[in-house]
C-alpha cells in the first residue's frame, strides 16, 4: 500500500488540500492500494481561518492535529518541526505532500527530507525574487529539497530547470486552487453584508490586505485606504480585515461612509463576493489566481507578483506599493478599458487528479 501524509497548515492550503484528497478517494474507489495521513499543523487556530473552511470545503477531519499556532517566524517553524517530527516517526509515510508556501509547507518539508521520507511539493517552482517575503524563503527552501514538483505553469517548470531540477520530476499538472473554486462556485453564499451595504452586482469594491509592506505603517496605511475611497467613485468598498492589518487600524481611526470594514469571511462567503465585484484591490497571491478564472478585474498592491501569469494572461495588474498608483488604474476601469483576460492552461478543474494519477505511477 502507498501511504501518504498530506500537510494543511494555513488557509491557502486548505483550497489546495480538498481536491487532492477527493482524488485520492477516487482513486481508493478504483480499487488502488492506496491511504492518506492528514495533518493540520495549526499554523492557523482562528475558526475563521480554519475550521469554517474544512467544514466547507468537505475536507475530513484531520488525524492529527499539531496545534503549532502562534509565535515568531522562528517560534512557529520550531514547535511544527519538533511535533511534526514525533508524528511521522509514530506514522510512517512513503511520501509527504506539501502544498503552498506558508511556514508549514518548509518546516515539514525538512522534517520529512531529514527522516529520509520523500516529499512532493504541489505549487512549486513559482517565485517572486523578493527575499523579504518569508514566503519565497519557504518556496526556495522547499524546492530545494523536494523529490517531485507539481506545478501551475510553464513559467514554474522554467524556474525549476534553471535550478537544475531533471524534467523526469516536474509535472505540471495545473492549479488544485482552481479545483476547488469550480467545484464550490454553485456553492458560494451571499453575506449578510451584502443586505446591510446594498450591494449591487459590479457596482463595489472588495479589498484585502495582510503583508508588511502596505499595512505595518499606520500613515503608509491610512494614505493608501484614502487613496483607494477617494477614487472609489462613491462605490461600497468591503474590507474584510485581517487579524494582522486590525491592529494598525484600531490605531489608525480611518472612516468613510462607503468604507466597510467586516471580520474575516469564510471561503464560499468571500469568494461570492469576488464574483460579483466590480473589482479587487489585493496584495494577496492566491485572490489573483480566482479573480482570473472568474473573470474579475484585480489590482495588486506589490512590487513582485510569484503568479506572473495572472498579469500576462488572466485580470490582474501589478500597481506596485505606492499608493498614488490607485488613481490612473481605477480610471482605467471606470472608463471600462480594463482587459478581459483569460485563463492559464491546465486551470480547468482537475489538477489534482492529474497529481494522484502521477502519485500512483510513481509508486507503482
């Protein structure tokens, strides 16, 4: 029998984890000799941020759960090492899936690597070049120790050769985040801020920000909300704030009558609402991957993007971190010139099959 370990440890992951885990049961259903292990590091304890997501996305309750959450950087890698270790010595696997690049992914991809257990690391080869993002040391970490990369696009199967990875262990097998959104697309639930804020299809905003660089400066922060209010053209703006980005704006005292600031939405919340956006202004990753297969125009607040082809191919624009950005763009979209975009290849809904399909020839 082949016996995997899956490893879920923050939200990105658990989009990432549901098709391939339903794959793998088809696969079971099929009458192939295989099991799996799900183990959820708790990187992330927050209810909103986990549990209302497997409760969702139909993921299984894990069988282990390592409740890691909290602390530094450093804290947080230590404690899913240390009791990531103690759980695959008690369950042995032939081979440890990681998916993403939160912190999880590279503390139990080394724990695995060191306990002489192969590992499969689904997203690699994407990279932003952004050293100060913990995130690209995750992916570099990761890839640079991993046994088989599955990955979202050609330009990620490229990153990998140039590192000197053999072809005979990059399989580029499309995006499971995408799996999962079209799977739960007919699924998605309307909010309650929609009736509060009476929202209009294609007439309001949603905006998320989490990372350092747009949200640890209290000014750098307020300057760039105003920005986006002031030319918002009146719209309803929903912000739904993450825990980190809550701090500053306690401090911050910004308001505006259009300006809606909610708690974190489940999956099938959220993503109801990108789908009926005029727009998203981001500095998330992922949000881009989902407003391109829906079709959504999105605006990014980076200077590097990991997923270039949702600038190349699909709805999303690269604006950079400073704020005066906003304008000439939000007037592009007013003015309707903002590009339709398509889908990258290989986003069509089956990656994960195609992933467990090369997992079964592999141990054959």
């Amino acid at each position: 029998m082949m016996k995997l370990t899956v490893i879920a440890g923050a939200r990105p992951n658990f989009m990432k984890i549901a098709p391939i885990i339903e794959a793998i049961r088809k696969q079971v259903e099929k009458g192939i000799d295989i099991s799996y292990r799900l183990v959820h590091t708790g990187q992330h304890y927050d209810k909103k941020m986990s549990q209302d997501f497997f409760d969702q996305l139909g993921i299984p309750e894990p069988h282990s759960n390592l409740e890691a959450g909290g602390g530094s950087q450093a804290e947080q890698t230590a404690a899913i090492m240390v009791r990531f270790e103690k759980e695959l010595m008690e369950n042995s696997a032939d081979l440890v899936i990681v998916v993403g690049d939160v912190t999880s992914t590279m503390a139990c991809s080394i724990v695995a690597k060191k306990l002489n257990t192969k590992v499969a690391h689904v997203e690699a080869g994407i990279r932003s070049w952004d050293l100060s993002m913990p995130e690209e040391i995750n992916r570099m970490v990761t890839d640079a120790i991993t046994d088989y990369f599955f990955t979202t696009s050609e330009i990620a199967n490229t990153n990998l050769r140039k590192n000197g990875v053999e072809n005979n262990r990059i399989f580029f097998v499309g995006n499971t985040m995408i799996d999962t959104l079209l799977k739960q697309i007919p699924n998605f639930r309307k909010p309650t801020i929609w009736d509060e804020a009476l929202l209009q299809p294609r007439e309001y905003f949603v905006i998320t920000l989490h990372r350092p660089a747009n949200v640890d400066q209290e000014n750098e922060l307020k300057y760039l909300i105003e920005e986006i209010i002031l030319n918002s053209h009146n719209l309803p703006i929903i912000f739904p704030v993450h825990p980190r980005t809550a701090n500053v704006l306690a401090k911050v005292g910004i308001e505006a009558p259009n300006l809606y600031m909610i708690e974190p939405l489940s999956y099938l919340e959220f993503n109801y609402l990108v789908r009926y956006a005029k727009a998203v202004i981001t500095d998330s990753g992922g949000i881009t991957e989902e407003t391109t297969v829906m079709g959504i125009p999105c605006m990014t607040l980076r200077n590097s993007t990991e997923r270039p082809e949702t600038c190349t191919i699909g709805t999303n624009e690269l604006l950079g971190v400073n704020p005066k950005a906003l304008k000439p763009s939000m007037e592009s979209l007013f003015k309707g010139e903002w590009k339709k975009g398509s889908i990258p290849e290989l986003w069509d809904g089956k990656s994960a099959e195609r992933i467990v399909s090369h997992l079964v020839h592999l141990f054959a």
